[in-house]
C-alpha cells in the first residue's frame, strides 16, 4: 500500500466530522507529488505567523507561532475557531511579554547570515560591481520569489 492510499485508508478509519472525497483528495495528491509542490495556509497577525495542523485520531485542529524562538501553541475543533485562538495567543504572549518586561521575539527581522563558499562569493561580488553585496543578494533573492511565486506579485 502507497503513501497515498494509507493517508485514504487512515482518513476513512477517522471519526472526522469534515465531508470530503477521496476522489478530489486523490486528485490533488497526485497534483502535489507531480509537481513536487503543497500549498499550507498559514495564520497572520500582527507580523506574527501561525501554522495549522490538524490531529485526525482527536479531531482537533493546532498549531503554533512560527519563526520566533518562544513557544506560543493553539488549538480548536474548527478552522474559525483556530483563527480567533491563534489572535488571542499572539495578544497574550504580547501582554505577557509587556508584564514580564521581555522584548517579543520577531518572526523576521530582516537579517540572516548565508554561507556560499568562497567561490560563489567571489562571482558575487564581482557581478555586483558598484552595488553592495547585500544590495545584490536581496535583488537576487526578490528574482527568484518572482519567478517561484507569481502569486506574490
């Protein structure tokens, strides 16, 4: 038995409330595994990113805060439901970050080290000429966030 026909088998063995069709669900892994892409949804508020999992044996939806360091987790019976604790958890780890006198982690800040090896480097370098190295690596990155994502755009 596939990866695919377990994650069917496991599925219909569930006692999940949600409708769905094996059909469609077939359809859209073969896609994924074709392709070699998933889409995730992911929560946002106030700068803070959330993820959404889902625990088919309890039949609760979770997640946590993503790219910080601290641990901040949710969890509800349905996805409105996730969305309004996900919020709640990034206004109180806020408001406890604010009593406790801490500086909340930020997801992103805008800064991260990349190690490419001496030769990549010095092509870099080269090829950006009168820019800056970083000037040069964040149009490189914005190039390659086009053309991967055109949804971003």
């Amino acid at each position: 038995m596939g990866r695919t026909e377990k994650l069917l088998d496991k599925l219909a063995q569930s006692k999940s409330t949600f409708n769905w069709n094996p059909e469609n669900y077939i359809k859209v892994s073969e896609r994924i595994i074709k392709t070699g892409r998933y889409s995730m949804k992911l929560l946002n508020y106030k700068g803070y990113v959330g993820t959404i999992e889902a625990d088919l044996e309890n039949n609760i939806l979770f997640g946590k805060l993503a790219y910080i360091r601290d641990l901040v987790t949710y969890e509800a019976e349905s996805l409105s439901e996730l969305e309004k604790e996900f919020r709640q958890s990034v206004d109180l780890y806020l408001q406890d970050c604010l009593e406790l006198g801490k500086e909340p982690n930020k997801p992103f800040k805008g800064v991260f080290n990349v190690r490419i090896g001496e030769e990549l480097h010095r092509e870099a370098t080269i090829i950006a000429g009168d820019r800056s190295l970083n000037a040069f690596v964040t149009e490189a990155i914005q190039e390659k966030i086009f053309r991967e994502k055109p949804s971003l755009r």
